[in-house]
C-alpha cells in the first residue's frame, strides 16, 4: 500500500512541475509577445537614450514647454500609409496595449522635424505651408498627448480642433514671438482643412463650441468648419 502512494505521489509531482512550467512558458510567451509588438516602443526610448539629435532636444523642450512635463521626441522616416499622398505619416504617438492611454512619445517625420528646425531658426519660415503644416503636426501630436484637460485625446477630429487652438501658445515654445504666434495662428485658422476621413472639423469647433478650449487667443482661433 505503501509502495503504491508513494508511486502514485511521484507522478502527480511530476504532473505538477509539468504544469508549472507551462504556466511560466505561457507567461514568458505573453511577454516576449508584448515585446514585440511594442518594438518599436522600445526602439524609440533606445534612440532617446542614445542617439538624440539637437533637434529632437529642441522639440522635447518646447514639448515640456507647452505640457509641463516631460514627452520623448523620435524624429526618423515614417513610412507612407496607403497610396494617398495627403494621409502621408507625418506624426503619430503609440498607444499602450489595451488601453486608451499614449505612450509619452511622439513620433515625427524627418521630414516634419526639418521644417520645424526652419521654424525654430526663423519663424517667418511659417508662411511657407509645408512650414505651417509642420507646426500645426506637431501641435496636434502635443494636443493628442494633452486632450481636453491633461488625459489624452485619440479622436483625430477633436485633437485637430485642439491644435489650432492651441497653435499660437505651440508657436511661441518654438520661439516665435507673441504678435508673430498670434498672426501665425489665426492666418493658419483662416485656410486650415485637412480632407482626411476621420479627421473632418465638427460644427463644435468654433468659438463658443463644445470643443472650444476657451484659450483666449483672438477670441479662439477655430478652422473655416465643414459641415455635412
Ligand atoms: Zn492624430
């Protein structure tokens, strides 16, 4: 009888060890799985710890300068999406898996983060459009970052709307002055329109809209509206 427990006893140990191992198998499964699939994640902190362009300080700096805190700024060739040319990657932020939330990150073209660097050694540059648009990816990018109140917005329509708004105060962390942002920032609003589906102004973002971020520059600074 002895004999038989005892044999019986060594196999179910077994079976367990044989268990436990599974369990961490399945755990170091998920996480090389996340680590994969956030590479890119990684590649972007490996970067800012090794390799940060003086443009890249630069547009961390005005990132702090416009948030109040601290965002990594990744600038490298973002790959086209799809044949349109006018939903070309020009910035994006990644999003932690499965959550809402951003990684503190932004991600700009070379390209974006060349004419920022324009921008920053003369603002007058910002009369050229590609210019513009430059300061106004890297307005939406903070503005993706910030939301509404600090939380974060993944809604391309509404960060958009908070760009604009939100241009002037971006154009002066670049160094423009504050006569310069504003007239930047309301000719901007003046002929703003990005005809990108997902990214099409709402009739709230006007001057006293729900999307208006009260920021009393000229009375809001909102983009000619697009409706139906
Ligand atoms: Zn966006």
């Amino acid at each position: 009888m002895a004999k038989h427990s005892e044999r019986s006893r060594e196999p179910k140990a077994k079976r367990e060890q044989l268990i436990n191992w599974a369990y961490r198998g399945v755990w170091v499964a998920a996480a090389l799985a996340v680590a994969f699939s956030q590479r890119d994640v990684i590649d972007d902190v490996a970067h800012a710890l090794t390799s940060k362009t003086e443009a890249e300080k630069s547009l961390e700096e005005t990132a702090h300068t416009v948030l109040g805190r601290n965002i990594l700024v990744h600038c490298f060739d973002i790959p086209d999406k799809g044949s349109d040319p006018s939903i070309k990657t020009r910035g994006e932020i990644p999003v932690i898996p499965m959550t809402n939330k951003l990684y503190p990150i932004i991600r700009l073209d070379t390209v974006t983060c060349e004419r920022l660097e324009m921008f920053m050694d003369d603002p007058s540059t910002g009369e050229n459009e590609s210019v513009r648009d430059a300061v106004m990816d890297i307005s939406h990018e903070l503005s993706h970052q910030q939301g509404r109140d600090g939380n974060g917005e993944l809604d391309e329509s509404l960060t958009d709307c908070y760009a604009i708004q939100r241009l002037s105060g971006v154009a002066q962390a670049l160094g423009a002055s504050e006569t310069f942002a504003e007239e930047f920032s309301r000719k901007t609003a003046e002929v703003y329109q990005r005809n990108v589906s997902g990214y099409e102004m709402s009739a709230e973002c006007r001057d006293g809209g729900t999307e208006d971020l009260d920021l009393h520059t000229y009375g809001g600074n909102f983009p000619p509206v697009q409706f139906g």
